[in-house]
C-alpha cells in the first residue's frame, strides 16, 4: 500500500485534478455491442423485479437480503459498462483494469447472492414460462450447468480466462476490437458466474463451503501473482496504452503498476473476506448439524 497511495495520488494530480473525466474519455456514440450489453443487463434487472414483485403477491418466502444484493450486483455491473468507467477503461490500464475487478468480485458475486434464475423465470411472460421451464430442465442444460457449475471446473475456467485475456496480444486486441472486447467481458463476466454459484450453491449445499474455502484461497493465491506479476514487470506490457498515457503526460508504467496493485491487494483482501465468510458459513452448518438429534433405532419385535 505504500507504494499504491503515491501511484494513486501521482495519477490523480497530474490528470484527474487539471481536467475532468469527461476530458478523459474520448467522446463516442455507443456501439451496437455497447447496446446490446446494456439491454440485456436492463432486461435482466426488470425481469427480477417484476418476479419479485410476483413471489411477494403469491406470499413466497425469501431472505429479505437476495433482493438487496442482486440490486448492488446489478448497479455495479452497470456502472462498469457505462460511460465515463467504460470509455476511461480505453485509456488506462488501471481504469480497465477497476472495470474487470469491479465486474467479477462485485456484481458477479453479489448477483448470484441474490439467487436470480428463480426469479426471472417468475418474472416471464405466462406465455414465456412453461418453454423457459422446459429448455432449464431439460437433460442437456442441467447436465451442461452441473459441469460447469462444479467448484473444480469452474475455477479452472475462470483461472485460465483471466491469465489468457491478460496475454498481451489478447488484452491488446480486446482494447483495439469493440467485438473482441465484449467477449473478453462476457468470458470474465461468465466464468465469475460459474464461480460463485457453484461455491454458493454447489451440490453440497452449505456442507460444501469448506472445500469452497480452499478454491477461493486459491483463486486469490494466482490472481494476486498475476497482479504482482504486473506490478513489477519492468517496462509497459500493453502497447496499446503507450499512446494514450503518453498523450495525457502519464508515465504508462507508473499506470500498469497501479493496475496491478488493483488487481493485487484489494482484489486480494476482498477474496480473503468472501473466503472467510465461507469458512464462517461452513462452521456454522457443521455446528447445527451437530446439533440434530441422531434418530433412536426402533424396538426389536423380536420374543426374547
């Protein structure tokens, strides 16, 4: 952190002090994959709240929280897509680099805290419904989300998207390529969803979560080298930054570095936090369950 403060205040006082972000971010008209991200997101939030407004009508029961943390989710993954993070993200490794952080360790998490698949369905159309129930459960997609879905697997996923899409030739293409770079999103932004749900609510249940204690670690283990890994290197690793930092007189290295210390210590501490809430979790299952009387065998019918 020492080193992180003086990066953070160098950047804000030569560029964010002397202009505005609008400055910043180049004007631009929203592409037609910058709509399409946005209205999938907007229809996403409408059909949780119209379902549940209709689970609150039929008196279904649910944790007063899941609304709550899905609204977060939604308004981060929002704020992530939309101008002025989005359009600065084009300029600054760093910029970018909040916008992924800001993608897969707080409105993916918070999203599938707020178990929507239930609720949307509910919110469908009733002429909707009866195929999206049939397309959910049938054979193919339960088995495909299972697979994916299985704590090994989906961290293996989300592992390689992120080390892949940091390969200098892929994170340079996705900055350059408005296509390459909502499927670099929709990557991050997928495999975060297998993560979290299959750590949330794996086939274990909550009897699961020590395990999912070890995969958080884990992932927060190769994200933090990779972010070190950044931080240190040398000279800039991203040519497609060279320019636009250079333009605004920022040092681009002094800009990676604080990309990588994003990706290094807040990304770490808030893994450390969701790990520990886990672990938390999982003592507090093994706990009730060792509190649930064993059932008495019954009498022997048998004549002594």
């Amino acid at each position: 952190m020492r080193i992180a403060l003086p990066l953070l205040l160098a950047l804000a006082g030569t560029s964010l002090s002397a202009h505005g972000v609008s400055e910043w971010t180049e004007p631009r008209a929203l592409s037609p994959f910058d709509l399409m991200v946005i209205a999938a997101l907007s229809l996403s939030g409408a059909l949780y709240a119209i379902g549940s407004w209709k689970l609150r009508a039929a008196g279904a029961r649910r944790r007063r929280f899941e609304p709550i943390a899905f609204g977060l989710g939604w308004m981060a993954l929002m704020i992530a897509v939309l101008p002025p993070l989005d359009g600065l993200a084009i300029q600054l490794f760093s910029a970018h680099m909040g916008q992924h952080e800001l993608m897969m360790l707080v409105g993916a998490p918070l999203v599938m805290a707020g178990r929507p698949l239930p609720v949307w369905v509910t919110g469908l159309p009733s002429t909707l419904k009866p195929a999206a129930v049939r397309l959910l459960q049938a054979g193919p997609t339960t088995s495909s989300w299972r697979w994916l879905t299985t704590p090994v697997v989906a961290c293996a996923l989300h592992g390689l998207a992120i080390w892949v899409w940091h390969l200098p030739v892929a994170y340079d293409a996705a900055v350059r390529n408005e296509a390459v770079h909502v499927v670099q999103h929709v990557s991050f932004v997928g495999t975060s969803i297998f993560f979290w749900w299959g750590l949330l609510y794996g086939r274990y249940g909550r009897a699961g979560y020590g395990a999912a204690v070890l995969y958080v670690f884990a992932t927060a283990v190769h994200t933090g080298l990779l972010g070190a890994m950044v931080t240190f290197a040398g000279a800039p690793l991203y040519d497609v930054y060279l320019q636009p930092a250079a333009a605004r007189g920022i040092d681009p290295l002094g800009d990676q570095q604080v990309a990588g210390l994003l990706m290094w210590v807040p990304a770490g501490l808030i893994f450390t936090a969701l790990g520990i809430a886990l672990f938390s979790a999982w003592i507090g299952e093994s706990e009730r369950r060792g509190r649930i009387p064993t059932a008495r065998p019954l009498p022997s019918n048998k004549i002594p």
